[in-house]
C-alpha cells in the first residue's frame, strides 16, 4: 500500500520522514500544486527496460490490433445473437 502526504516546509517534510520511518521512502514531488512524499509498506521491484529490433516491435504492434479487431468482432456477435 502507498501514503502520500503533502509538506510545505522542509521542518514538515523531515517530521514526515521521521514520523514514516518503518515505511519505506520511493518518491517525492514537487509540483506547482504542493510538495509530496510517498511511502510504501513493501519493498517494489524496480522497472526494467529492454531494447527490442524495430521489426519485432511493430510485429508485435500488428498482431495486437490484430487482436484488438477479433475481439471487436466476437463481441458484436455476441450482441447480435
């Protein structure tokens, strides 16, 4: 599970951090909105990105809208019938 809390004083910022510190620390924000802290309860895996040949994403792009018109198509047969 994820908190975020709003600071608008680096006193406050750092009484979040003391206050949430069996939480575990992943993001802060700094918008024109408001400043930002979030914890979580969990340790999250991180991202990971990988590089795939150009071919082989469009491939796999094709075959998605592929799919995205088949399921189009069953579903208005399902309407229909």
């Amino acid at each position: 599970m994820r908190k975020k809390f709003e600071y608008k004083t680096l006193q406050e910022r750092e009484a979040l951090m003391k206050e949430h510190a069996d939480w575990y620390f992943v993001e802060e924000h700094n918008l024109i909105d408001g400043n930002f802290l979030i914890f979580t309860d969990t340790i999250e895996e991180p991202l990971t990105y990988i590089s795939i040949p150009k071919a082989e994403y469009y491939a796999m792009k094709q075959s998605d809208i592929e799919i995205k018109q088949a399921i189009a198509e069953l579903t208005k047969l399902i309407a229909s019938s």
